[in-house]
C-alpha cells in the first residue's frame, strides 16, 4: 500500500466485529503514535489501552452517555483507548512563547493520527471520538487528578462498509504562493 491508499484507507469505523484485537498489534499502534513529532520532543501523550471486556462496557456506556447523543457504538467496541494529555516540556527558549498546552493538542492529534493509519494498515477499524464526559472517564481510569483524557479512540475489526471520502476539492484547500479565499 502507498502512503496514499493507506490514508484513503482509514475512515471513521462506527461498527464492529467481534473478534478479538491482539495486543500485538494494539503495541504496534502505539510504536507508530512513539513516532509522532511533538514540539520540542516532548512526546506530551499516554494510551491506556482499554481491552479488559468489563472496563470497556463500563467506560463505553460513558462515551455512549454523551450530550451529543452520538458514539452509542463506543458501547460495542472490542478495545477503547484513551488518549492521555501528558504536561508538554518545552525546551526553555519556547516557553512562554506560546501556551505549553498549544502545542501539546496538536502533539496529540499527531499520535492519534500515527495510531489510527497503523490500525489501518493492520486491517484495524478506528473511530476517534471526542463527544464524551471527560471527566467521568478520569475517574473511571483513575488518573491522577492532573490529568485529562483528551480524546478516546474506539479499535476494532470492521463489520461495516468502506465509504467513499467526502472531502474539499484539492484546489479548494491549497494555493501556491498566496492565498486564495
Ligand atoms: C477530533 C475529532 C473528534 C471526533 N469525534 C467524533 C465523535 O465523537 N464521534 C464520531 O462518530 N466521530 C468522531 N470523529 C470522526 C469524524 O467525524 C471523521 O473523522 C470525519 O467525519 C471524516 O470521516 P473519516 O474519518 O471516515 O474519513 C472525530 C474526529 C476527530 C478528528
């Protein structure tokens, strides 16, 4: 597969099979999110992978209890992950330039990304999800009060279809040179 066809492979997965995910292959998500550039290294993520069948009920019930209404798949997902927002330590110079926290989110998102086009490549389906009570979750995993679940991730194999992607036109999203509004 080209780098290409990966990304068109991964799509929001909302169903599921149930067939076990190995943790194998769960680490070797994580090894791909390890991989993700972080300002200044800072590497500000943990996964708390969520294989346990009781723990992933109860924390997919909290998911499915969003205000949104939407994610009740979440309750049927063989793993859940939460993804961890870590403090983000900048090298001295950066900080102050800009809120730790900035730079941290876009950190997260990076991983996140690494981790869902590993599954894909493994013939994993994944949906990030962040309608959910966050709180909730912190106490359902026990973190420490520091800590925040920044977005939660549901994995498993795939029982729906392949979509089409529903995307921007490519001159609609980029110009060379200026800006075209
Ligand atoms: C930060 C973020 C939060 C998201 N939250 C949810 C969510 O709570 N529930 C859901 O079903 N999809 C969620 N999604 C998935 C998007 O709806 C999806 O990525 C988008 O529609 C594009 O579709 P695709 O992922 O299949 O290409 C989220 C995606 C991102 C990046």
């Amino acid at each position: 597969m080209t780098f290409l066809e990966l990304a068109r492979t991964r799509q929001s997965d909302r169903a599921f099979t149930t067939q076990a995910v190995r943790r194998e292959d769960l680490l070797t998500c994580v090894q791909a999110a390890q991989l993700a550039p972080s300002a200044c290294n800072s590497q500000p993520w943990k996964f708390v992978i969520i294989d346990d069948a009781a723990l992933v009920k109860q924390v997919g019930t909290m998911i499915a209890n969003n205000p949104l209404g939407i994610n009740k798949f979440a309750e049927t997902a063989p793993v859940l992950v939460a993804v961890v927002e870590e403090p983000a330590v900048l090298m001295a110079k950066a900080q102050g330039t800009v809120p730790n926290d900035r730079w941290a989110k876009f950190d997260l998102g990076s991983a996140t990304e690494h981790f869902c086009l590993q599954a894909a490549e493994l013939g994993l389906g994944t949906c990030i999800m962040g309608a959910f009570d966050s709180e909730a979750i912190n106490a359902a995993l026990d973190l420490p009060k520091d800590r925040n679940v920044f977005i939660m991730l549901a994995v498993g194999y795939p029982s729906g279809n392949t979509r089409t992607k529903v995307r921007k036109e490519v001159d609609k999203i980029c110009s060379f040179n200026r800006y075209e509004g």
